[in-house]
C-alpha cells in the first residue's frame, strides 16, 4: 500500500498552449497561401500534434513524497538522506540557481514556476549538497519533507 503524502505535476501553464495554438495558426496561415490545401493541413496537423506532445512530455515531471521517498522527476531519495527542506521566494529561486548555485547541486527546474524548495542531502557518499525543486505550492512541500521521519 502507497501511502502518498504530496503530489504535483509540473504542467506547462495554459498561457504556453494558448500562445503554441496561436503560432501553429500562424503557420498554418503562411503554409497555406504557398502550398495546396492539403499539404498546408497536414503540415498544420503535424505541428499541432509536435506542440502537444512536446508539451505533455515537459510538463509531465512529478514531485512526489510517498512511502518515505522523494521524487523529483527521475530522481528519488529515501528520506533518511534529507536534510533540512527550505522554501523559496522567486528571488531566492533565482539566486540559488544563478549565482549562489552549485554546480554538483541536482535541479528540476521549470521557467513558468517561479518558485522552489532547496532540500539539503546528508548522505556522505552522495557528491550532491542539495536538491532545488521548483512547485507550485513551496511551503506545503517543504513541510511535507521536514515532517518525514528520518
């Protein structure tokens, strides 16, 4: 039995399909006046079908905690190797992945998500100081990390 304590998918904003089905009818609008109809369509079906699932695949990452694991996208780690899980504003977002960063650090970051949670790892086998997780929702997630039992 999965006893899941927080889930989110990091899904793309409706601001990026909104502006992608635009694009593709822009497209569209200058594949039809060069080419037949039916070449103009499927280029214009293809495109759409290439928007859709290059957005599915990179909003489809997952932050999980569940059964004492956490999962950010590929990556888990048990919670006996947490540290202390922080939440960020945007700027402190920013800063620890711009010029505070560290380059061994383990990142699963998305542009539209201006927010994270920096979460230490205290395994000393592992090289990676700290995981930086961008959610929707910091504060919930950093208070699910720090209430695992270590």
């Amino acid at each position: 039995m999965t006893t899941t304590t927080y889930d989110e998918r990091l899904t793309v904003p409706l601001r990026w399909w909104v502006q992608g089905v635009m694009f593709v009818a822009t497209l569209w609008l200058a594949v039809v006046v060069a080419m037949p109809p039916l070449w103009a369509w499927s280029v214009t079906v293809a495109a759409l079908g290439l928007l859709a699932l290059s957005f599915a695949a990179y909003g489809s990452a997952r932050v999980t905690v569940a059964d004492g694991v956490f999962r950010a996208g590929t990556a888990r780690i048990e919670a006996a190797y947490l540290g202390r899980a922080e939440p960020l504003d945007e700027e402190a977002t920013r800063r620890t992945a711009g010029v505070e960063a560290n380059a061994r650090a383990y990142l699963l970051l998305r542009p539209y998500l201006k927010r994270a949670v920096r979460v230490e790892i205290d395994d000393p086998a592992d090289p990676t100081p700290y995981w930086l997780v961008s959610t929707r929702h910091p504060e919930g997630l950093a208070e699910t990390l720090n209430l695992l039992p270590r």
